[in-house]
C-alpha cells in the first residue's frame, strides 16, 4: 500500500516503513537506545532528504523513549535533579544543532556534515565498544572477575565549583561537567538526529559516576524532553518533520521495541554491548564508504529553501 | 513533389506573412485541468486531445505536420554542485546557480524534434530539451550556456533521471490525418503548482500554430492540510507532532506493559 508522504514529499511503501520501525525498535528494545543512529541513515537511504529524516527520527525517538522513562518512573530509577541539569545544557545544545542545520542546509553541505559527524562518531563510539567487551569477554571466558568501579577516584573536574549533591544518584559534582554533557548531547540529537542515549549512558557511568541503577532511566528523560523539544524547533526552523511518516515508524518501533526487549534478556550483557558496538561500527562505515568512494554520480541538485 | 503543391505551400506561406489569421487552428482539451496529490498519489497521466482545423489555404501541405507539446512545470531555482575530492573525501565544491529552471519539463513529439524546422527556429521557439534557455547565474550576470556545458548536462540528466524531465519523438499520436493525442506522464515526484501545455504546430520547417493551455497540481485533502499546517503553523504544528508522539508512546507503554 502506498502513501504519499506530505513533507517528505514523495510515496512509500506503508508496511516497508512500519517493517523499518520494528526492526528498529526492536533494536532500541533489545539494546535499550533510541535508535535514532540507525533510522536515520535509514531513512537517508530509502531515499528522504537528511533534513526530513534527521527532524522525523526526533519525533520518533520521543515516542520511544516515553514508553521507557514510564518504566523507569514507576521503579524510581531514574534521578530527576540531575536530569533536570542535564537538560538545562541539552536545550541550548538542541537549539544550537537545529540552527547548524539550516545554515548548512543554506551552504549546501548538510548531507557532508551528517555524513562525518556520523562517522566521527559511530566509529569512534562503535570501536571502543568492540573493544572494551572484546576485553569482558575475553576475561569472563578466562573466568576472571571485571573491574571493580572504585567510588573513591576523583577525576580532574571534580575540583570544579558550583557543586551540587544528587541524592539519587549519589553523587556530589560541580554542575559544569553536567551542563557541558547535556549540551554535547542536545547538539548531536539536533544536527545528527540521534536521541544520544548510547554516548549518555558512558558518560554517566564513566565521567559523573552515576550508578547504573539510576543511569538508563536518566538517560531516557534526557532523551525524551531532548527529543520532543527537537521536534518543535525542527518544525519551527525547518519545517522539516513529516507527521506522516513519524506516525507509521513510532507505531512500528513501539510494536518491535517490546520483542527487542524481550531478546535482550537471553543474552549477556557484554556480549549484547559487542553486538551493540559491531553494528554501530557498521553504520558509521557505511557512511565512510559514501565519503571515500568515488560517487557515481559527481553532480547533485539542490533547491534552496526546498526540503529535498 | 508536383507544381500545384508547390504553388500551395507558396501561397500558404504567404498568407502566414501577409495575414494575422493562421492557416491552420490548433483546438486541444486536457483531460483534466487539475490534479489533486492525495495519500494514495502514485503519479498519474494526463491526456491531451486536439485536432488541427483547416481551410482552403492550408490543403496539400507536403511532408505531414510535425506536433510539439510542450508541458512546463512550476519555475525553481536550482543549484547544481558538482563534488571533488578533498583530503580524501567526496565534498560538494563547485556550485552552478541556475536562476528558475522549469521543475518539470516535457518536450513530447509525433518524430524526432530536430526533424521539424531548421536549429535556428528551434532555438528561438525554445522547442527540445537541447533548446530551451535554462539561465546560470555567472557572477553578477545571467546567462545561458550551450547544451554541452557540463553543469546544464548534469542538471538536465538528473532532471531526467528523476522523471521530470522528458523528450520523447514518439509520444503524440495522430489517429486521423488531423486528430492527435498524447499522454503528458506526471510522476509521483511531480511538483506541485501552475503549468503551463504549449502545443507547436510545424509545417515544411515554420510554425504554422500554436496553441496554449494549462493545468495544476495542488495537493488535496489530508496532505494539504498536514503540508499546509507545517509551512504556515509550524509551532501548532511541532507541538501536535510532539503530542502525537508522547501520546503513542504512552499507549504503547499501557498496551504492552510487563511489570
């Protein structure tokens, strides 16, 4: 059944996008992310404009990530104060990558700056992933014990001012560091249309020294006030977000991330992370390869001010 | 080819001079004069009738009529970028602006268009893709370029690519010596907006009529409204699409919820 996409401006296939929903969201479900480092490239693929794709894909994640920060709230396990920080950097971050957005549009450069900015990104997230559960891996098969979090160990910024206490997460950190992840965040969730969660979880984790029981649940509101903010600034800026094509995918990823869930469970957690890391690494080489090879085309047309 | 028709085609061409009234009338009908883009728009073509009147001027023209239809899109400035390597990778570096190009452009014959008159006369009626002006801004001028420029080809052949542009030779019919028809194939990409059918009439290399008609494309119905709320409301808009999102992903917490 076709349907002819209102802002994206051209027909799909309903069932093939509903199927790239749940295959997505059955991903996200599994691996408990977004999402939005997959659909979007996807989306490219199939042949929308990156502007429509990367503002649609923010609404998509929106949808997403409720249904898990419901999940969350109800256990407690997210730390709203520092969620709330947190967001206070993303904001401006997301209106900063929105506006990237449309003056790269105006110069032309849109699809090479998401091209590299996922690159960048997907190879470098994806590697150190491969890398570091190659490393558990390879310990849980020598039957070692991993690492040990120390809580003790002060990082450079930890002598930062401002500091303020997280009960939740307890932690006590200078807000600087905390404004400055969530604004990295909010600006790649608006250039790159990503919700940021699989670069928030390690941040926290890592950097801040959230414990995890409290880390997805945060992450997840970060994600979901993030994104449903992109949304309306895409649509205000850009107007770049096609409700249509938003609702086939949020309604298929909401449907696939149940199962993805579910799968998730049976495996290991390191080895659910080297799967996780593979496939990032396979997104962002799929981008080099568009950068490095030769296009069999060299000329492309652009109208300015048009979506596509 | 024999006296009496010579002296015909003379006396016709100098009746074309001489008098405002053309020997030949085009008559033509579209099939329909809008198209509406609703969900289910998957491209559709437009059928365009029309049949050449006569009169005693015009009887013995030899070598046929040669029809050109000529159906031209909304105009849309286009930037075409050419790509280079730089440090290794595929970048968009040189850019031709090209100042409001047809979005759709279709040249439909009944034989090859250069067969009908002479390059001269085709370009001065802009009839071919090859001849149609498609200026370039070059600095602070606007010009146009010859048909090999690399940028004009490249804009020609992704036009082409994409559907929305088009010569066929072979695309008008004559069902009787004077009663043509032709199919106008508006793809699912179509731009929305005026266009404009221009229907050229060629005999013994001179236009001998020409007819011109129109039709739009507008979407309708539920795509309007959605393409029509995100251009003109884009806050309403966003927050109903936020909404919309929030209000899926609440539903699907409630339906499929485990704990």
């Amino acid at each position: 059944m076709q349907i002819y996409l209102p802002i994206a401006d051209l027909p799909v296939n309903v069932f093939f996008i509903l199927m790239v929903g749940v295959v997505v969201g059955f991903l996200s479900g599994m691996f408990g992310i977004g999402g939005g480092f997959l659909l979007t490239p996807l989306l490219i693929l199939i042949g929308i404009s990156p502007a429509v794709a990367v503002a649609t894909v923010s609404s998509h994640i929106t949808a997403s990530s409720l249904s898990g920060v419901m999940a969350y709230w109800r256990r407690k396990a997210l730390d709203l104060a520092l969620a709330a920080m947190l967001l206070a950097g993303a904001l401006v971050g997301t209106v900063g990558g929105v506006w990237l957005i449309a003056v790269l549009r105006a110069a032309g450069q849109l699809d090479l700056a998401i091209g590299l900015s996922y690159l960048t990104l997907l190879g470098i997230v994806g590697a150190m992933m491969v890398i570091e559960s190659g490393r558990a891996i390879g310990r849980a098969r020598r039957g070692e014990r991993a690492e040990i979090r120390r809580p003790g160990s002060h990082s450079w910024f930890h002598g930062l001012p401002l500091k303020l206490r997280f009960k939740q997460s307890k932690i006590y950190v200078s807000v600087i560091p905390v404004w400055t992840i969530g604004f990295v965040i909010g600006f790649l969730g608006g250039l790159m249309g990503i919700g940021g969660g699989f670069l928030l979880v390690p941040a926290l984790i890592y950097l801040l020294r959230v414990p995890t029981s409290v880390v997805i649940g945060t992450s997840m509101m970060v994600t979901l006030v993030t994104m449903a903010s992109a949304t309306v600034l895409q649509s205000v800026t850009n107007k770049s977000v096609d409700a249509v094509l938003a609702l086939i995918l949020m309604v298929g990823g909401v449907m696939g991330a149940q199962f993805g869930a579910r799968a998730g469970q049976k495996i290991r957690s390191e080895q659910l992370r080297l799967l996780l890391g593979l496939l990032i690494l396979a997104v962002g080489l799929r981008f080099a390869f568009d950068l490095v090879v030769r296009p069999d085309d060299l000329f492309s047309l652009q109208i300015p001010g048009g979506i596509r | 080819m024999n006296r009496a028709a010579g002296i015909a085609i003379a006396a016709a061409a100098l009746l074309c001079a001489s008098m405002p009234a053309r020997a030949e009338k085009l008559v033509t009908s579209l099939s329909a004069h809008r198209v509406m883009i609703t969900s289910n728009f998957t491209g559709v073509d437009l059928t365009l009738f029309g049949t050449i009147e006569t009169d005693a001027s015009s009887v013995g023209r030899t070598g046929g009529y040669g029809l050109v239809v000529t159906v031209t899109g909304p105009r849309q400035p286009t930037i075409t970028w050419r790509k280079e390597r730089v440090m290794g990778i595929w970048v968009n570096a040189q850019s031709r602006r090209f100042v409001e190009p047809p979005s759709y452009l279709a040249v439909l014959g009944n034989r090859p268009i250069d067969d009908m008159a002479s390059p001269d006369v085709l370009r001065r009626l802009q009839t071919g893709l090859a001849q149609v002006q498609l200026p370039q801004q070059v600095g602070g001028d606007i010009a146009d370029v010859n048909a090999d420029d690399p940028f004009r080809a490249a804009f020609v052949r992704i036009k082409r690519a994409q559907g929305l542009y088009r010569e066929q030779a072979n695309a008008v019919t004559f069902l009787t010596p004077n009663l043509f028809r032709t199919s106008i194939p508006l793809p699912a990409n179509v731009p929305i907006g005026e266009y404009e059918v221009d229907v050229k009439l060629f005999a013994a290399g001179t236009m001998v009529a020409q007819e011109t008609t129109a039709f739009e494309i507008i979407k309708a119905g539920f795509e309007q409204f959605v393409a029509n709320s995100a251009r003109d409301y884009g806050v309403l808009y966003g927050f109903a699409t936020m909404f919309m999102a929030l209000f899926t992903g609440w539903l699907g917490a409630i339906i499929f919820r485990r704990d």
